[in-house]
C-alpha cells in the first residue's frame, strides 16, 4: 500500500512516538489532579510538550499553549472566544470548513459581520482585498497558512502587516503546515495559531492545540473542572487552565511531545526539502500528462506537499477508487471541505484527486503513483 | 507504588488496550476523509466502538453515540446544546465542577434558571427537592451518577421518574460509574448520558462521549469538517456527525474499544463485584479507626469504589503526601473540583483524602493502605 493521504493525517509515525504512548499509557496519572508520582509526571510530560511546541514555532510563552482534540476544536475555540458582538472580520477563499462554519455561525447569529477574501483560479488570495476590506471594527483577519485543497501558502507576513497596519489580529489555520513547514510565530506577527497534532507534527490522533499571544485574550470554550480553584464559579483565568477544562489527552500529549522531538533534531527545514523535492517530483512529472488538470500555483517558492489533479472529466472519485484498487495508491477525492476553493477552480461537481507526501514517502513511491496517473489518463 | 487514585484516572488498562493503540497507530487513516483502506479501518473500528458503548449502555441507537475528549467535552456539548433562553435546569449539590460551571455560565448569560437540589450531611440528595422544584419550565435535571467525592449513588431510577412524570429529561454525568457500574441507559429512562473513557471504562486518555437518546436534539457545539455535505454553511444534521466536527482521536477510540470488549467479557456486574468487595474491606476498617472521619453513605447497597476520609484536622493535602512520601501509596487530597458536595459535608476547608479502587487493585494493597493510615492517625 502507497499511503499518499498524508494532508488527512500522518499515517506513518517515527517510532519513538509510539513507544511514548505506550510509555504514558503505563505511567501517567491525571495531570494537575493531585501531587503523587504519576500524576506529577503527567504534569511534566504536558508541560514540557508545551515547551517544546513553543520552541518549535518560535513562541516565548509555553504556558499559552493550549492542548486541544484537533484543529478544529482550536478554531472553535479561537473564533468563539475571540470576538464580541459588532465585530467584523476577515477571512478567505481558501479556507476549510473548520474555519468557515464557525465563522458562519457567529455571522447568522448576529455577532460578527464577515468579509472573504476571493481566491483566483490558481488558488491564491487577492492580496489587495485584504487591505480594502478593512473597516474600523474590523476584529481579526482569519486566514489558513497552507490550502489543503491546492496546497498553496498564504504569505503570512505580508498579510500580518496589512492586519497589524490596521491594528486587527491575526488568526492562523496552520493544519496543513505544522510541522512540515517553519511557523516563526512572533516574527511573522500571528497572534494566534491553531494546529493539530497528527499531521505534519507526526503525533497521535486526539492531539492539537493553540498558541495564543500575550495580549489577546479568549473567552474559556469548554469550562469545568480545573485542579486549582475549585470554588470559584468560572474557570479560573490563567493560562493554559482557562482553556483547558477536563483531564487533558496525557498518553496522546505523551506521543505529541516525542514527535516534536524528532522533529527539532531533524529540523523542519530539513523536512521542508525533502518534502517539496518529493512535491516537485511529482508535479513535473504528471503536468505533462495528457488530459491531467493540476491545481495550485506550482511557481510558489514553498508550499504544501499537496498536489491535486483531475483526469480530464472524470468523477474524482472514480479515480481515486481506481487507484486504490488497481494499484493500491490511497489518495482522497471529493470535496475536501474546502467549498469556496472548490468554486473558485470550478471543481465543485468534480472535485479533485489530491495525492499529498509526507516524511516518509519514498521516491519510488512519487514514481508508482506518476505512473499509475499515466495509465490512468490513456484510458 | 500502590495507585490508589483511580477516580481520577485508571492507570493500570488491560494489556490488549494499548496494543490496540499500537496497531491503530500502526494501520489507521482519517476515519470518514476518503475510501482507501486506511481511511476505512479506522471509520470501522469507530464504528465498533460505538456499537460495543452502546451495547455496554443498554442503548439501541450507536449512531448516537458521540465521541468526545473527555467527560468535560461531552457535559459541555450536552449542555450548551440542550437548552434554550427560559429554560429552567435542576442540579445536586453533588456536581462536579464540569456539570456546575457550564450551568452557572448559563445561568449568568441569563439563558436558564437554575435551582440545585441540596445534599444532606451523608452526601445524599434530598430527593423530595426534585419534585418540589419542578416548575412548568422546566427543561431537565442534570445530576451525576456517583459523586466523585463521598462515592455515594444517586438513585437514577427514582430521579428518572420525576423527570418523566414532569416531562423532563435526564441528563447523567456518569464520570464515576461507566464501566465500573451497570448504567442501562433506557432502562432507567436516561435521555443524555456522559462519560469520560479513561477511568472506569480503563481506556486511553483523550476519549470519552455522550449517548443521545432519541428525540432528544443537541445543537452542534464544535463546528467545521464533515467529511460530508460540504457545501453546506452549517455543520449536517445527522448524527453522529452533526456533533463531530473534525477528525476523531481514531488512536485513542480503539484502545476504548478494546477495553470495553474487556468490561463486555468480564462483566460489569462481576467487576463491580470486585470493587465492592474492596470497598467494603477498607471502608470496614477505616472506620474504626480513633481521629478518622469517613465521608459518604456507606449503607447504599451499591456504590463507587472510593472512601474518602480525613484524620483529625490535618490538611488533606499533608496526609496525602506522607501517604506518598512515607507509604508509596497514591491518593488525592484536596477540593476535588466539587465545591458545593465539600460545603455540605463542611469540608471546604480541609478537603478530602479520597482513596478510590479499581479492577487491577489488589487486597494487599488495600491492607496496606488501612495499616497506613491507622499508623498516621495515631502520630
């Protein structure tokens, strides 16, 4: 099997992530609910994966790294504890439903008005429309780092000034990119970044989170029990406890914090080579076919290690089912939940066939999968 | 190092729990994210789980069993979910900090009204309160299953009837007692049921869920990918996606359900056999001993598998540590996160030193933990 669904999750793991779990799964107690051995060392393991994350993404504060269930719930929390009634934001074309639903929510609500930024046809956002769409209310532009549709890179420093010019915040979708791509958090000016753990991080499922910058402030999401203040009628207000109600997933933060290990001694520009070596491969290789669509602006210095394609009309299902069954090639069809990218390369009855790569994907296995379109395209 | 902590969480799992995570971390995609074969193992071990929980639970429909983090996640979704602006709520003196602070947060946003049901010195609830309370509005009474400070049971089949005869669901955090204790869900006419998966039902940490009966709608509470209907503005209606945005802890999932083919297997009536048995033992004990206060109402035919006590006047948090200093024996000192159950039992100041009891807790562990604290009573 030639797993090249990596933008879904990190099928294969460095194995030192593994052996964590199981070490956490007989080792840790509950953090932060009591002083005895285990449940101290679970309180060291958490911590020090908050350390280690704020290092990996250039953050100076481990205590605002938050520990969630995944990406989406990073946002919801995000976006939910972020904004007050009257305020307007930003957000754009490329954005996954993690992003737009909740941010349709608080639209139809009445709580926030929402301007998107449309994409063009190569997937990029129109930068200029960043700046024109600010207003004097304007809260916070939300944007995501990478599209896991087209795998193009929003560039976030460009669009931190245009926020940070307009004193709006800046709110990062970093699902695509955490991990596989430098995040510096405090030198692009993001003021809050939400990730899951079991993609580019290479961690377990159940495992995500957010950094939050000194000086924003979100509203608790889940509240409940908390170790500390226990007779106070709302979660206490510190960070990481104001955001992180209920016991935290230990054995997975245990896994979380081995992956980013391997990441820091391999270093992630190291893995941003070899993983674009591997997108180019792949990219030259099947532009050229006849009858093969690809999405996405291929002449972006850095990008996701996403390609997507379609065989000339062909239900992007069937080619995915196809190349699983004949050749034993996972890929993923369909929507994507991405609508709005979708409309805008006019896939959305199509959808599109996305082949992505990680770490672990060989060269041999570009090559199988180059092939396979092949075949696939004369039929 | 005896673990004496197992209200807090489970540290000892059945060894085929973490070798289920292992081959899960092995083998398994994004559930429900494409139809390769990876993508399908883990929609199927989901899909297991679901069955096997509801199975556990006497609940016929495993579609609607919802997978969450943890108990917190799902006490949270349930009620945020479940009420709406003029509904009046019921509650006990026995909650923990997870069911009073998502109620009082909706009680200060003044979308409910909120009367709790006090407890009396033995930590029991005065059941006559629940009638006397109902009002025409009244929406449900959200009550624990056991406390997880005093151990003691809330009699479910009893407060069920005054629910239904007033038209009221009931909403159960059973943190305490799933898996530990047979819980069938509509048998006792329980409408939503909580529960996290790490404690009793001895899976991973990171998991957990809520059982939605029938004509019973909760609004989604996280928001964003489907896998489904993604052209859609709002998260879809059926269940169980409609409360499960973003991928699932597939990991974590399949260690749950591989510990609940465990408590399937062994019997829940024969493990709570088993933790009875060892209640009784230290409980018979403990009693006797000059300067120890037993907290709880040990009289109940049936309970949770914790006796927490307190030696004179010392500090909780002191025995505690000498119990893990002097001892090597881990307990939990403190508030609990149960405030309102500390102020009826007047121990807000003192806390508790909870000793609770699991599956893999041996008698010499218990005799050891009674000579323990016989010796520390008498310094």
């Amino acid at each position: 099997m030639i797993y090249l669904d990596n933008a879904a999750t990190s099928l294969h793991k460095p194995p030192q992530v593994i052996e964590a779990v199981v070490e956490a799964m007989q080792s840790l107690g509950n953090a932060a609910r009591g002083a005895h051995e285990n449940s101290l060392q679970a309180s060291r393991v958490i911590y020090g994966a908050r350390c280690k994350l704020a290092e990996l993404f250039g953050f100076s504060h481990p205590e605002r790294v938050i520990f969630t269930a995944n990406a989406t719930e990073s946002l919801n929390l995000a976006l939910n504890g972020l904004f007050s009634p009257g305020d307007h934001v930003i957000t754009t074309d490329l954005e996954h439903n993690s992003v737009l639903r909740p941010l349709y929510r608080l639209e139809d609500a009445g709580m926030i008005s929402l301007d998107i930024v449309p994409a063009d046809t190569l997937g990029n956002p129109d930068y200029a429309a960043f700046a024109s769409l600010m207003r004097p209310n304007t809260r916070a532009i939300v944007t995501t780092h990478g599209s896991n549709l087209t795998g193009n890179l929003v560039d976030l420093h460009r669009v931190s000034a245009i926020a940070k010019s307009h004193g709006a915040l800046l709110v990062v979708d970093a699902s695509q990119t955490a991990g596989a791509l430098p995040i510096p958090m405090e030198e692009t000016g993001i003021d809050v970044l939400c990730f899951t753990g079991h993609k580019g991080l290479m961690g377990p499922q159940g495992t995500g989170g957010l950094c939050v910058a000194p000086g924003v402030d979100l509203r608790p999401w889940k509240v409940g029990g908390s170790g500390v203040h226990s007779y106070s009628r709302t979660q206490p207000e510190d960070y990481p406890t104001r955001l992180e109600a209920g016991t935290l997933n230990g054995h997975g933060i245990a896994g979380l914090s081995a992956a980013v290990d391997f990441l820091l001694e391999t270093g992630v520009e190291t893995i941003a080579r070899r993983e674009s070596a591997l997108t180019r491969r792949f990219y030259q290789a099947v532009k050229q076919i006849p009858g093969v669509t690809v999405y996405g602006d291929f002449s972006q210095p850095q990008r996701c290690a996403i390609v997507s394609v379609n065989v000339g009309q062909e239900d992007s299902g069937r080619i995915a089912d196809a190349l699983m069954e004949d050749y034993g090639i996972a890929v993923r069809p369909g929507a994507h939940c991405a609508p709005r990218m979708h409309q805008a390369l006019g896939t959305q009855h199509q959808g599109a066939v996305r082949f992505s790569f990680g770490w672990y994907t060989t060269e041999a296995e570009i090559d199988a999968a180059i092939t396979a379109l092949q075949e696939l395209a004369a039929e």
